[in-house]
C-alpha cells in the first residue's frame, strides 16, 4: 500500500482540524481501507472556552460522515476530560454512553460523535486513525488469527480481543493498552475489527496506517495469500426477468415492504458463488461487525426466500434466548444473494442501500478468499454478530430514521426521459423514493444523472430487439418493474389529411402508437409483480379530447394509445394493474415545441406566440414539471382505487370542458 500524502495537496487544510481533514479524506480514498461511512479519525486540540479558560477537546469524526468526503463540520468537538472519566467507570449501558457523548459536545449543532470517542480519547498522540483495512482482517479472522497478527507486528501494537464496539470495548482498551504499551508500540489491533494508529502530526499517524496494512500485505504475499486469483469472464445469463421480479417480489414479501435487488454482474461475483465450498465459507459471518446491518449474517444461497427465512427466524430465536432479551425481530430478508447462475445479487430498501452492500461484500470476498488460503475463514460466532445486529444503538437508530418515502424499493420506468416531460417524471419520481431507469434514443439519457438509483439506457423505441434488452437490463439493475411511464412521442409539423405523405403518417403512429403497444405488452408480466401492484402512466393529449385540424396523425395516435390503455385496464385489473391518462396542453418547456411548430400553430389560431402559450381559461402556463408531479402522484396511494381515467392538465380549454 502506497501513501497517497502529497506536500501541495497538504498545504490547502492549514491548521490542525484542516490537517486531520486531508489524512480522513486520504484514507477514504482507498477501499480497501473504509467503506461508505466505516473507519473514523480525531484529533486532540486545546482551545478557550466560553469563559475563556483552556480546554482539551477531542474532534472525532461524527455519525453520518464519510471519510472520503468529510470536512470540518464533520468532526464533533467532545470535551476529552470527559471522557477520559467515562474511560474509568466500572458500568456504562451504550444508550448512558451515547446520552454522555451527547452531553460533552461544545457544539449543539454538531453531528453525534462516534461510538469510539473514548477510545479515541485515552490513546495517546494527537492524532488517531481507525481502519477496517482488508488485508488486516484477513488475518485475524482466522483460526489462528492472534498468533498471526503478533508475528505481522510485534511490539508495534497492542491487540485486543474481539469486544463489541461501545462502551465495554473502550474500557478493555483503558485496561489493557497501559499495561502492554511499550517504547516501539505506534497501534492498536482490535481482532476482527480494526487497526488503530496514532501520531503527534496528521502525517505521522497516517503513514504509520499505511506502514502497518503494507506489512499485513506483505505477510499476505509471504504466505501466498495477497494475490487473488483471476475470475473467468461472467457466464450468459439464463434466468429470465420475470424469474428476477418474482424473486425480488418474494423477498419484498419477507421485508414487509418494497425492496430493490440488484444483479451485480461481476466476474468475482460469479467465480465465488459458483465456488464448491461455498456452501461454508460464506455462512460464517461478515468480515467485521460493522457489516452485518448492511449484509446480514450471511448470505442466501440460491433462490429460496422461505428457506432463509426459516433460517434467520431460528438463528433470531436461538440467539435472543441466550442474550436473555426480549426483543422485535427485525426483517428476515437476506441482503446479499448467491446464486450460481445470477452470480452476486445485493438486497436494499433503496437502490443506494443495495450498492453499498455490494461494495461491501465485494470486499468481503476478497477478505474470506484470502483467510482461506492463509489457512482457514472463520468469522465471528453468531451471538457477537447477533448482539451488534440487535444493539440498542443500532435499534435507536432504526426508531429514528423516521418515515421512509413514498416509493421506496420500487422501480420506474420513463420513456422519452432525456428531455421536457420525461425528464421532469424521472426527477419527481426520484424525489418521492422511487429508483428510476430512463430510456431516451439520445445519448445524454446515460448521463443524465449520477446517482445509484438512476439508471439511463440509449434506446430506439421502434427497434422490438432494443426495447427488449432494455427491459432484460432495467431489471437486472434494479429487480423489477413497479411503474411504467410511456411518455416519448413526436409532434410533427402540421399538414392537413389531403396533403399528408403516408410516410409521415406511417412515422408518427410507429413512434407513438406502435412502441407504446411493445412497451406494454412487454412489461405487463412485470408489472404483475410489482409488490404493491402495478401502476401505467400515458402521456395523453388533449387532441385526444379535442383534435385540431392539421394534427391527424398526432391526434389518432394519442386516440389510439388512450383506447389501448383502456383495454389493458380491463384486462389486467385482475392483476392489480392501474393504468391512467394524463391529458397535457400548451406544455412549451419540451422537445416537441421547436419554435418554428410553435409559430405555426400561433399563426394557425390567429395569435401571438405568447398570447398562444396561456390560451387557456385560467390564462396559465403549464410546465413539463407540473404535469410530471401528477403523473407521480397518480402512481401514488392518491389513485390507488382509480384506473382508466382521463385527467386533463391543459390549464382549461374551452373545447374540452
């Protein structure tokens, strides 16, 4: 492992908080270190207080902050005498703990600190870095994991044995590390957690970090364990996608809610759960403690949904009765699937949840695959990993993150999403929880947004083969299909029916009758997995109501569309499908009003172009936004007893009223 220290670089975060910002945000650089929020750093400083006395305050890295990212504000200033005393108390439940951590903060307004605040607080050094660095928990998590890190580090470190994280890990730390420090001694190994190191500058602490993982590497290396063997390229996928969406809908089923479930695809993925011993080296636990609130215990192998809940249920009850505690199990879904010919699949309330947990077991393999050539994997017992799941901190936690949105765990899709009313609907449907895929025949749909639940596909509406891969590839990203939005479409130039060339006509009625067909038929099956049932938004037109002269092909095929979307309601209620129009008018903000179709159509009517943008009854403008949050809503509880309605957002016309 390489320092990634860079003198330029430093030079930008004057000051000590700014120097512990910089090596926080070097070491969550590297994966291999700290994943999505794990690891912290602090940093011992003295300043005056209100009454202008001197104080030592420790700035740890608050709850909520990533390292990668952090910043100033993300360090919480805790009072160290504080908890240096709290480091000496015989008893402290972690709930009194965190009320104390709470209590010592010079600053209200900032983040809770973190549960390793007193062990930040009684090492020496001014700084402190705290890793779950791969290559250490390789090491330790094996049969003979102790004598392995004593080898690795000699007097260098202090090791502790494996205590949960909170207040009693803290005073073991208190206990022992006095009493085992020596002159050479520059860290800290907690067994199956995590390396600490410390220094007087925030350069000192965090090379001697990148110093310790490269000497557990290297120990890796010596014992043939570093390298990893290359995965053979991932195998042609089989399972159909309605076999993915029934398993999503199962596993939704044993969440009691929505879930998303993504097929990740990767090669390591793949090589692992197709591994013959499988069955055991994934069944052990996580790699540390801090995982298993993103993973589970373990994983599930294969596609059985009952059978690990049956499983999970048992180990819940074998594990609560000896913890002598009465307690609410949690949901027994898996959040990491093992399937030989899907590969590796994570499970999440949101689509950002799912990613972070594949991240975090695409670690978790290298971890195991290495500890098992060094000589044998073998995690944590399930009562430690019980007792971390089921931690009153951890449950604190759950009670108070408060109402999840409104289409949490479920899949959209949006067609003609790049642009006007199909990107407004990806954005309203995002903001309400909903994981969205956007397929647009413009390229920009690919980079229209940079998050983990969005997902743009370039593609060609009237091509059956493109539209099909499509839906094979929205499904694998995220599970299913809980929404579908039908919006691309084109407006042509006016033309009277006595002047209309058949090309035109035969055009228009592909685009947005034809692909409209395709989409639906092609995604009813999904649909009819949705685990709130299923839900179709048309992007109408008011010409359905109300044609005008020089719009024939535009306004039969809207027609056409809106009588289709009858149908399917007639048929797929049985289903709990709901499909609903939605009629917009005078909507300017979109692709399909070039200037040169809006002045004639002005001219046509004998008006201004801004006289014909509000020639409404209200006299208003209607925008590709207004008409995205009622196609949101009409996917929503709001309409969730109507379907095969009509819903005009035209500002009023007088032809259709």
């Amino acid at each position: 492992m390489k320092s990634l220290w860079n003198e330029s670089e430093a030079a930008q975060y004057p000051g000590e908080l700014g120097q512990r910002v910089y090596t926080s945000r070097l070491l969550g650089r590297d994966a291999s270190l700290v994943l999505h929020g794990g690891g912290n750093t602090s940093v011992k400083l003295r300043e005056k207080n209100i009454f202008g006395e001197d104080e030592d305050i420790l700035y740890v890295k608050g709850s909520g902050w990533d390292l990668e990212t952090i910043e100033a504000a993300g360090f919480s200033p805790c009072r160290l005498n504080h908890l240096l005393k709290l480091a000496k108390l015989g008893e402290l439940t972690d709930l009194q703990m965190a009320n104390e951590l709470k209590g010592c903060l010079t600053n209200s307004a900032a983040p809770m600190p973190s549960v390793e605040a007193i062990l930040h607080a009684i090492l020496p050094g001014k700084f402190v870095d705290h890793t779950h660095a791969d290559a250490l928990i390789s090491i330790t998590n094996t049969a003979t994991g102790l004598s392995r890190v004593q080898e690795v580090f000699g007097d260098r470190v202090v090791v502790i044995p494996y205590v949960m994280p909170g207040f009693k890990l803290a005073r073991l730390c208190a206990e022992l590390f006095p009493k085992n420090a020596g002159p050479r001694t520059v860290g800290l190994v907690l067994m199956n957690h995590g390396l600490f190191t410390f220094g007087d500058s925030a350069k000192v602490a965090y090379e001697l970090m990148i110093e310790l993982v490269t000497l557990a590497e290297s120990y890796l290396a010596k014992h043939k364990a570093w390298e990893l063997p290359s995965p053979a390229m991932v195998p042609a996928p089989r399972a159909a996608r309605t076999e993915i969406a029934a398993l999503r809908k199962d596993i939704s089923a044993a969440m009691g809610v929505p879930a998303i479930l993504a097929v990740q695809g990767s090669a390591t993925g793949h090589a692992f759960a197709r591994r013959s011993d499988v069955g055991v080296i994934s069944q052990q636990g996580p790699a540390t403690p801090d995982h298993v609130i993103r993973t589970k215990r373990i994983p599930m192998l294969g596609r059985d949904v009952a059978a690990f809940r049956a499983a999970y249920e048992a180990y819940f009850a074998a594990c609560a009765a000896k913890a002598g505690r009465k307690l609410t199990m949690l949901d027994p879904a898996p959040r990491v699937l093992l399937d030989p010919e899907l590969g590796l699949c994570t499970i999440g309330r949101t689509a950002k949840e799912a990613a972070i947990s594949a991240d975090i077991y695409h670690h978790t393999i290298d971890i195991i695959t290495r500890a098992t050539a060094l000589g044998g994997w073998r995690a944590l017992p399930a009562e430690d990993i019980f007792d971390v799941e089921y931690w009153d901190l951890e449950q604190a936690k759950l009670s108070a993150s408060g109402k999840p949105p409104v289409f949490a765990g479920e899949i959209a899709l949006v067609t003609g999403a790049a642009s006007g009313i199909g990107k407004a609907c990806v954005e309203s449907l995002l903001k309400r929880g909903a994981a969205v895929v956007g397929l647009d025949v413009n390229p920009a749909i690919t980079k229209l947004h940079c998050r983990p639940d969005f997902h743009g596909i370039v593609c060609d509406l009237t091509q059956e083969a493109g539209v099909t891969a499509a839906i094979e590839e929205a499904v694998r990203k995220f599970g299913g299909l809980d929404m579908l939005v039908l919006n691309a479409g084109i407006f042509p130039p006016g033309a009277s029916i006595a002047d209309m060339k058949a090309e035109l006509w035969h055009k228009v009625m592909t685009i947005n009758l034809d692909a409209n067909f395709l989409l639906l038929r092609e995604c009813h099956a999904l649909l009819k997995l949705a685990p709130n049932g299923g839900r179709v938004v048309v992007i109408g037109s008011k010409n359905v109501p109300a044609p005008g002269p020089g719009a024939a092909a535009y306004s039969a095929s809207k027609a056409a569309v809106n009588q289709l979307v009858r149908v399917a309601a007639l048929e797929w209620g049985k289903d709990r499908i709901r499909l609903n129009s939605l009629h917009p008018n005078m909507v300017f903000d979109t692709a399909l009003w070039t200037p040169e179709i809006l002045a004639s159509r002005a001219k046509h009517y004998g008006l201004t172009v801004e006289e014909y943008k509000t020639n409404n009854v209200l006299k208003t403008a209607v925008s590709s936004r207004d008409v995205a949050e009622l196609a949101a809503e009409m996917c929503g509880p709001l309409f969730a007893k109507t379907t095969a309605s009509q819903v005009p957002v035209d500002g009023g016309n007088d032809r259709v009223i």
